[in-house]
C-alpha cells in the first residue's frame, strides 16, 4: 500500500505545536528546499520486458483462477476439458458431427464442450433434444450472432439468425400463418406438378441420346426452380429471366449462401481471431452481402411496379407479394421494413426444400 501524506496545516495540528518546534521545522523544510535546489532530480528508470512480462503472467493467472472458482459453482454437465484459447477444437475433425457422437460415447448424451471461448452444450439423445427443444424451448430459443447472420441475412433479419423476441415471434406467426400456411402451400401446387413434369420431360429426351444422366443436377435444378417460382415469382435458371446475372451466375449465389451459412467460421468462437479474417469467410460474405443486395433489389422493384400498374386488381401470386403486403399492414408489432422483406426472401430456409416436393 502506498504510505498516504496528511499536511499538517490541513490536518489541524499546527496550531497545537510549540513556537520552538514550529521554528524548527521551518528551518528544517527551508534547509530541505535548498538542498533540493541544488542537487539534481534522480530520473526513474523505465520498466523492462521482465516487468512487463510479469505483469501480464499475473493478470493471466488471475483471469484463470477467477474462471476455476466460477465453474466450481455451476453444476455442469461433463465433458472433455478444455484447452486455452482453442477449447475442445483440437477433438473436432471434418466431419464435426461425428466427433461429436464419439465424445457422446464417453461423456453420455448430455456434455459440456467449448468451441474456442464459448461454452456448447450438446445433447445426442431424442430425450436430451425434448428437453431442449420442448420442455426448456424458451431457454434455448436464442440465436448466436455469428458472422454469417451478420452479413448474408441483413443483420440478422430473418427468423434463422434473429434473437429471440418481439421480431422474432412475429416472424414465426408470419411463416406459419401467412407463407408456409397449409392453405398457401396447397396453391403453389401447379408449381411443384408443372416443374416435376418438366424434369421428367427433359430426362428422357436426354435418356435418348445419352447412356447415363446425372439425377443429382436434375434434381437441383427442380428444387431451386420450385422455391424461385414460390418464392419470387419467376424461373430464374432460364435464361433472359434476370437482366442483372445469368443463371449460372444465380445458382452460384445460392450455392455460395448455402456454404457460407454453413462453415465454421474461427472468429465466431475465438474472439483475438475475428478481426483477422485468417480463413477468408468474412470477406466472401461481405461480396456475396453486395450481389444478394443488388439482385433483391431488382425483385422487389419488379413486384412493386406490378403492383402500381395493377393497383385495385393486384393479387398476391408469391411470397415477396405477401412480404409486401405485410409490410404495409400497420397492425404489425413490429413493422416490417423493405430490409426484413429482402431478409426473408432469400430462398435460404430448409422449410422451402421440405416442402417442395
């Protein structure tokens, strides 16, 4: 502790000294002032790297004990223990699914695993997912703000990455009720016949002239146009449907969308990473960000210039249509901006795959 100085003309007991001893010090302190006046002011000497060092082991050391002692109050499920900095990643291999059904093996099916910093709890059995997905639903309702919801779905706009609250209930209310209702659903089934009818069609003209026909390309181009007609109102794998990218160019962008949504991306998990980009996900999502933006763009505009030129007799015919539509819906809780509108019409939700066949 550093020794605390009280003057005494401040502390009141100046007056309680002797004349004597008051003259004493005066010329005791005058004597200290000349001496001071003539010799030169010592300089302190700057601290070196071994201070520095020790100084930071220290800190270091504090922050992991204050971490022990926190963990030793919480009633944890078990699991493998962790590393520093990288957590449980050196258990994880490519297949990250089945590196984690071998810890389960050992651990059970409810463990505690650490991506990096972040704690992860992973349940591996029907019972463990009733407790999470039913029982405490409400608990595990939140999203984590990860770099793909950030930069490929506005800011995290769409049900997929948004937190759990007003925004996020009345987007489940707008997917069950408005745009994957049993009702909206069943209208959008000329699509689906018209489209399997005509991948059928192609088959066999190809079947004619070729010995083998891949089906995995026939069957995503029949997804893909399936979801482009319910969801946006065109085929945008033909050609002369899209004047801003080919439909090479826009089965790319979904691809990359479908990947970028998908990857682990290090910086998530272990924050002195996030600024360094050192896998190069951030960058390609900020570049896919700007095409989706632009080609959004262009729908939206194509569906509200149908609706000026229709006005009275405008008829929802896709899921942008009703996004619109709901924009304009002042009943709302949270009102729905053209930027929510894009969010959710991006034909990235697995409902869309489910129920296009």
């Amino acid at each position: 502790m550093w020794p605390l100085y009280i003057p005494l003309a401040q502390s009141g007991l100046l007056n309680l000294l002797p004349t004597s001893l008051l003259l004493n010090q005066t010329s005791q302190f005058t004597s200290l002032s000349v001496l001071n006046s003539t010799t030169a002011t010592p300089t302190m000497e700057a601290p070196t790297w071994a201070a520095y060092a020790a100084a930071w082991l220290v800190t270091i050391a504090l922050l992991l004990i204050s971490t022990h002692l926190r963990r030793r109050k919480l009633n944890l499920p078990p699991g493998p223990k962790p590393w520093p900095i990288i957590g449980n990643f050196n258990l994880i291999g490519s297949l990250p699914h089945r590196s984690l059904h071998e810890l389960s093996k050992k651990y059970g099916p409810i463990m505690m695993v650490r991506f990096g910093s972040v704690p992860v709890l992973v349940g591996s059995s029907v019972e463990m997912a009733k407790l999470c997905l039913r029982t405490h639903d409400l608990v595990f309702a939140g999203r984590p703000k990860t770099s793909a919801g950030k930069y490929t779905t506005y800011n995290y706009s769409d049900i997929t990455w948004s937190q759990y609250g007003p925004y996020w209930r009345q987007a489940r209310k707008m997917c069950l009720m408005e745009l994957f209702s049993a009702k909206r659903l069943e209208s959008y089934e000329y699509i689906r016949v018209e489209e399997l009818n005509s991948v059928l069609r192609g088959m066999y003209e190809l079947s004619l002239t070729e010995k083998t026909v891949l089906l995995k390309d026939h069957l995503s181009t029949l997804s893909l146009n399936v979801i482009s007609r319910m969801v946006l109102g065109k085929r945008y794998l033909d050609e002369g449907e899209s004047p801003i990218m080919t439909p090479d160019e826009f089965k790319k962008m979904l691809d990359e969308l479908f990947l970028l949504n998908g990857v682990l991306n290090l910086g998530d998990w272990i924050p002195c990473l996030k600024y360094f980009d050192v896998q190069g996900y951030v960058k390609r999502m900020k570049a896919l960000a700007k095409k989706f933006d632009r080609f959004m763009e262009h729908v939206l505009d194509e569906h509200n210039a149908r609706r000026e030129k229709e006005k009275q007799n405008w008829m929802a015919k896709d899921m942008v249509d009703v996004l619109l539509g709901l924009a304009d819906d002042p009943t709302l809780e949270v009102k729905l901006e053209r930027i929510g509108v894009k969010a959710f019409s991006q034909v990235r939700t697995p409902h869309l795959y489910i129920t296009s066949f």
